[in-house]
C-alpha cells in the first residue's frame, strides 16, 4: 500500500525524490575542488569544468536510479523504511520506468563525456567507462558492492580520487601530487555521507542480507569510522601548509570544524529516523568545507 504522504506527488517530483537530491553536493565537491587547483595552477577550462560537473551529476543520480531499482527488488527498500522514502518503494514510479531512466542517465553521461575523451585522450575513456560500470555494479549485477561491504570503498575512490582528479586532468592534462592529496578530504567527506546511511539502515539492511562494514562491523565501528575519517579531512590542509608551504588561508575549511563537532555528537545520540538530519547534514558539511578549500586554494 502506497503511503498517503506520495498520494499527491507529481512525476516530475518523482523523480526528483529519486534523485536524492540532498546527496547531490557528493558530486558538485570533487568538481569544485578539482577545478579550484586547475585556477591556480594556470589551467582553467570552463567548457571542460563545465561538463564534468554536468558528468558528476548524471552519474550520481544514475548510481541513485539503480540503487532506488535494485534496493527495491532485492527487497532492501520498503515503504516503512526507516530512511526518507524511495520512489519505487512507494509506487511512485515503476520497474520498466526506472529502468529508462537509467538508461537514459547513463547514456546521457556517456555522450557528455565524449567531450572530456576529446580533450583528455584514452584515461579520459577508461575513467568514464569504470565511473559508470561501478555506479552500476554500486547495487546491481552478480557481486553489488554495496551488499558486499564495498560501498565505502567504491565511495572513497570514485568521488574522491577519480572525481577530483578527473576534472583537473580534463583541465591541466597532467595529474600532480597536490591534486592526489586534495582528493583525500572530498573523498573521506563524501564516504561519510554513506557511512551515516548505512548506520541508520544497518538493521533493516541485515534483514534483507545487504552486508555493508555497518552490519558486518557492527554500530561502534562505524561510529569510529565517520570520526576517523572526519579527523583526516581536517588534518588535510595542516599537512597542505607545512608540505607545499600554501599561505595561512588554506586553514579556511577549519572554520567548519563546529559543525563537524555537532555533526559526531549526532550520530553518537540518534538512531533510526532523526540519522536523516544527519545525512543531509553530512552532505551540506562535504559542499561547505570543499567551497571553504576551493576559497583558501584561491586566495
């Protein structure tokens, strides 16, 4: 039975719901970041800036389409999830519906990025091919990484290292050890997003045999991970002003460090439905402290 809060949804907001729109800073912060180094490095392209936030975007919401499907008929989703509601759970949209939308996503993604192929050759290919095949395999195929305790990882990589990376790439043609670095704090962020998903969920997740570290690790664990990996983003520009000797306003993502504060009180006092202001809350933290960055790398 379908909730009587959807009775009134339009399609439009659908799938803006299944969009998730609120996890969609995830993909706006490697771009910014990577983009911000390109500006000072001399490097900037805005056409090519441009379309790979554009690539960011689809495949984000792509990786959510297919999370939404494949969630749904391996019986993860429900309508009484403790977790904001699910377009297909609720009956918004259908099967044959969201496996367009995918489609389209995807396809739409892959013809954006023959530009970036354009500018940037072969690597260019190869990323945006695995960026897609593991948005993909994120929750779909023989071996879902997010029901195999892969998730974090798949996370750490893509939006991290490969997101960040890539848009400077498409920019500069040439990778450098600053951009690797700077990739880590997005990466840990963004990861954090997923990590506060996966402890809300965790016991419905074991339920339904969706073995992410939160239910194979237990809710300790991945309390202690979401404070690590905070910790990490932080020490990040400490490393950045003694190693490559950037001027003091590269400590500007530091001003955050209260709301990241309040942000692990949280998810060491709630549980269940109140970890939803979490999320959205670990999402805006990752765009506040990746613009915070992207101003200090400016300056």
């Amino acid at each position: 039975m379908i909730k009587t809060t959807t009775q009134k949804i339009s399609k439009t907001e659908s799938w803006l719901l299944a969009a998730r729109p609120k996890t969609l800073p995830a993909a706006v912060v490697p771009v910014l970041m990577g983009t911000s180094i390109a500006i000072h490095d001399g490097y900037f392209a805005p056409a090519a800036a441009f379309v790979a936030l554009l690539c960011s975007l689809l495949i984000q919401t792509a990786t959510n389409f297919v999370n939404d499907l494949y969630d749904h008929l391996k019986g993860s989703d429900t309508e009484n999830r403790t977790g904001p509601e699910r377009a297909l759970a609720t009956g918004l949209i259908s099967v044959k519906e969201m496996k367009l939308g995918i489609f389209f996503t995807f396809g739409l993604t892959f013809l954006l990025g023959m530009y970036l192929v354009y500018l940037g050759g072969l690597p260019i290919l190869i990323i945006g091919i695995l960026s897609i095949a593991a948005g993909y395999m994120y929750t779909a195929g023989p071996f879902p990484l997010a029901y195999n305790g892969l998730g974090d990882i798949f996370v750490f990589i893509f939006f991290g290292f490969v997101g960040t990376i890539g848009t400077y790439y498409v920019q500069a043609l040439q990778i450098t050890p600053f951009i690797i670095w700077a990739s880590v704090p997005v990466g840990a962020l963004i990861t954090n997003i997923l990590v506060v998903n996966n402890y809300r969920d965790r016991k419905e997740d074991r339920q339904a045999g969706k073995n992410t570290l939160a239910v194979k690790f237990g809710a300790a664990f991945t309390r202690i991970q979401y404070v690590i990996f905070t910790l990490v983003t932080y020490l990040v520009p400490v490393f950045f002003f003694f190693f490559y000797k950037k001027s003091p306003w590269i400590f500007l993502p530091l001003i955050s460090i209260p709301f990241a504060v309040k942000l692990i009180k949280m998810i060491y006092t709630e549980e269940g439905q109140a970890l939803n202001t979490t999320l959205a809350q670990t999402a805006k933290l990752s765009f506040i402290y990746g613009l915070l960055f992207a101003i200090g790398i400016l300056i």
